[in-house]
C-alpha cells in the first residue's frame, strides 16, 4: 500500500489484532523486506510505486524460498480479467478495497494464518 494514511489504518487495526505489521510503499521495498525479514503473510496492492503489486506477486510466486507465502491482493481495480490474472498467479484471495470491511481482511488473515 502507497498511500500513507491506509497505510496507518491497516497498521493501527491488525496491531489491535496481535499481529505484527511491516508496511512498503512500494514494490521495490516490499521484494527487499521479503528477503531480510521472515514474513507470514503479505497484503498487497495493483498499483504501488516501482514494481507494480503483479511483478511483486509475480516475483515472490517464482521465487522457491517464497512461493508457498500467502498473498491476499487488496486493491481498487475490479476488472475479472486482472482479479482472475492475479488468482492465476498464486494470490489466495483478492478484495476490492470498497468491498471489504478491516474486520473482514482481520478475520480472513487470522483464519489463511491458522
């Protein structure tokens, strides 16, 4: 996620949760923390900054050390072709940022982490 205050949102609400939260504004970034920090489970967005939410995917999909992490996209495009397109390429769900409650995302991060 790129922008800064959905970023504080979602910081603020899965801390609540008991989860320990790492963000990257953009793809770049993300790819880095993937290879420093071990990571249970990454939430990501289409459109970021640098390497778009797909490379990323793409990137952590192809990558052996990586293919297995669960990825939720969470993003404002609705377009079937690029929900289905992401689906292909290994997200375990993908949610349109309108349609899905924080609580919602909680909940379905709690039970893929369970």
């Amino acid at each position: 996620e790129d922008e800064v205050g959905v970023q504080n949102i979602y910081q603020e609400q899965f801390e609540k949760a008991g989860f320990e939260v790492d963000i990257a504004s953009d793809g770049k970034t993300a790819l880095e923390k993937l290879k420093m920090d071990p990571i249970d489970l990454v939430i990501l967005d289409i459109k970021i900054p640098g390497e778009d939410g797909l490379v990323v995917l793409s990137t952590i999909k192809s990558n052996p050390l990586t293919e297995k992490l669960p990825v939720i996209v969470v993003s404002n495009f609705s377009n079937p072709e690029l929900i289905e397109g992401a689906k292909n390429m290994g997200a375990m769900e993908y949610f349109v940022k309108v349609d899905i409650s924080m609580a919602d995302l909680g909940e379905r991060v709690k039970k893929i982490l369970s």
